[in-house]
C-alpha cells in the first residue's frame, strides 16, 4: 500500500509565486534579493495556516539558489535546491521554540551561528512561535540579533506578536501576514481537487474555504477528511453532513416564516434543526449573521463583501428586497438580546422560540409605530 500524504505537504508551496493570499509579502521579498537590500533579521506574525514557515523556507532556499530565475524564483535544480528538498542542506536551521525556549537553546543556537555555510551564501535560522522563549532566552538572544554575521539571516515566526518583547521588535523587520480570503482558499482547493481526480461541487469548497477561517493548512485538512468520507465526488451535501453545520436553507426559511408572520413554522423549522443534533446558540448566532447578510445586500456597493457562493448571494439580494432595512435592524436587535441571555437562560430553547414569534412579529410592531 502506498503512503498517504496530507495535502497540506504534499501541495505546500515551493515558489514565491505559489504562495496564496501573501503577494504584497512575497513581492517585497522577492524585490529585496533583486536589490541586495535583504535584511538579516525577519519577524513574521499571522494567524495559523497563512503560509509563515512555508514562506520562510522558500526565501532559504532562493537565496542559496545558484540559478536564480529572472522572475527571482529558485531554479529547483541546483544542487542547493536539491539539498533542501531532500531535507539535507545545512543551510536552514529550524527551531521550535515552544519546547526549545531556554536560555541553553539559545546559546547553542548562537553558537552554530558562528559556522559560515559550506555550500550557498547563507545560513537561514527559522525560530517557529517565538513568543514562547523565555525573557531570559530573548535577553541571550538580542545581540547577536542585532550584530549577525554577515552569512546568518533570522526568521522569527509567531502567532503571538503582542507577546514578543520590544527589543526583538526593534531589531527585525516585521511582515504581517493577512487571514487568506474564502474565494482565495476555495480557487486552491479547486486546483487541488483537479490534480487529485475529485470532482467538488464549487458550493462544497466555498464551505470548507469558510469553515477553515483564514487558514489554508485547515481547509487542507478538511479536505482530506471529506474526500476520505466522501471519495472521488464531493458534494455540498457531504460537506454539511460531515461536517455538522447547518445548510444555509433553514435560514432563508426562518426569515420566509417571519415575512408570512408564520410562527408555527419558524417553530417546526427550529424543532427540525434541534432534531438534527444542532446547537441552539450556534443558530441563533447563525441567523443574526444571516440577517447581517441580506442587510449587507441592500446595497450593491456593500454586497459585494459577502463571502459566499454566487448561488447563494443571488438569494441574499432577492431577500433584501423584500425586506424593509428598519425590521432587519430590529430582528437584529432581537438576536443579539437572546445571544447575550442564552447562557444564562434555564429555558434555552423557550428563549430562542419566543425570539422566532418576535421576528414573526415584527411587521405588526412597525404598523403599530406607524399609527401612532
């Protein structure tokens, strides 16, 4: 049998250019060795899954390349190319400082800094969640931040940049990377599902863009997961099944009660959704954003910062013009009252029902206001 490979490495970036969502950063980078203006001492932040160590080892590895590209790629053929897809060059040092944060860890790495590179023109440091050293460990660590060698370039990574004391701030120059967008993380999955021989429904990879929050290496994984559950077709009902999250359909059906002034259907949908294993706040929390999204929609000029399918925003704008602004306020106001009571509600389920009759009700409050 084969050894299965999880896409997040089998698929991780090993150009610049296949970085996803981190052009501005790849751009400077990629400017900085053109002009020999490269720093010897890089601080990366960003949440988890947006590319920090992926883009780290590339910039290792292009500036060892003996071959340069005139797009300043590395040529992937030379033999310090090779050496570090192979996992042999001693050009790139990673520490992981969440279980290598003391002082002694420090010291040893400083002094392996001292040792000038064999094959290529620099030694590249990666220290991963560098927030974790310890403030004796940071202290050991400032001058020789400060005053490298000339062939010792630093990449500190972290999650954490608030944790990171001043003076190592002071001595790097700081990249923050952004949350990579839905549509940006949804387009990779589809080139990934492609090369994989997986036939998704676009609906199904938009989902999965969403449910990873800005972290490529998430939805990788997901992925994964669902294509093991689902095989070689994966639809957009594999998704919320394997998943768990509640189809976008409940919520335009609430909202079409509410229009109605139906209430015994807004009850019957809430009980169908408790019957389905769902959490009532995960609801409730649901359907306010739901209510965010077609308030969003009035709007062509806002509309267009929904992150969601075309199919679906269609429906979005179709709803926003039904409903008047005011009552979506007010629904608004209604959920967010219940988001703040449910925890400490004896009754949960009786508050999110008595918010539903509310919602259901909102067209006779707006008459009443508007009589008197």
């Amino acid at each position: 049998m084969s050894e299965f490979v999880v896409s997040a490495r089998k698929y991780r970036p090993q150009t610049f250019d296949m970085v996803v969502g981190q052009q501005s950063i790849t751009n400077t980078l990629k400017n900085a060795i053109k002009n020999q203006h490269l720093a010897q001492a890089f601080l990366f932040c960003g949440s988890r899954g947006v590319g920090k160590t992926t883009t780290a080892r590339i910039l290792a590895k292009t500036i060892n390349c003996f071959n340069p590209t005139s797009e300043i790629e590395a040529c992937d053929q030379c033999d310090s190319c090779l050496s570090f897809h192979t996992g042999n060059s001693l050009n790139i040092y990673e520490l992981d400082a969440a279980s290598n944060n003391s002082v002694d860890d420090i010291r040893n790495l400083i002094d392996q800094v001292r040792i000038a590179p064999q094959l290529g023109s620099h030694k590249v440091y990666i220290i991963d969640e560098v927030h974790m050293l310890s403030t004796s460990a940071f202290n050991a660590f400032l001058k020789t931040l400060e005053e490298p060698p000339k062939h010792a370039i630093f990449i500190l990574a972290t999650t954490e940049k608030h944790k990171i004391i001043p003076t190592i701030l002071s001595r790097c120059q700081i990249f923050d990377f952004q949350r990579i967008r839905v549509k940006d993380i949804a387009d990779h999955l589809s080139t990934i599902a492609t090369k994989e021989g997986v036939s998704a429904d676009p609906e199904a990879l938009h989902q999965i863009a969403m449910k990873a929050d800005g972290a490529l290496r998430d939805a990788l994984s997901i992925f994964d997961q669902l294509v093991t559950f689902a095989g070689n077709t994966l639809t957009y009902k594999d998704v919320l099944e394997n998943l768990h999250i509640l189809d976008y359909e409940y919520y335009f059906k609430v909202i079409d009660a509410a229009e109605k002034e139906d209430i015994s259907s807004a009850l019957l949908i809430l009980n169908d959704i408790y019957e389905k294993g769902f959490d009532g706040h995960h609801f409730v929390v649901g359907l306010a954003e739901h209510l965010r999204n077609i308030l969003v929609c009035k709007d062509p000029r806002t509309a267009s910062l929904l992150e969601t399918p075309d199919t679906i925003k269609q429906r979005f704008v179709q709803q926003a013009t039904e409903i008047e602004a005011q009552r979506l306020l007010r629904g608004l106001q209604v959920l967010s009252k219940t988001d703040v009571d449910y925890k400490a509600s004896k009754n949960q389920r009786l508050l999110i029902e008595v918010a539903l009759m509310q919602l259901c009700s909102l067209k006779q409050e707006q008459e009443k206001k508007r009589a008197n």
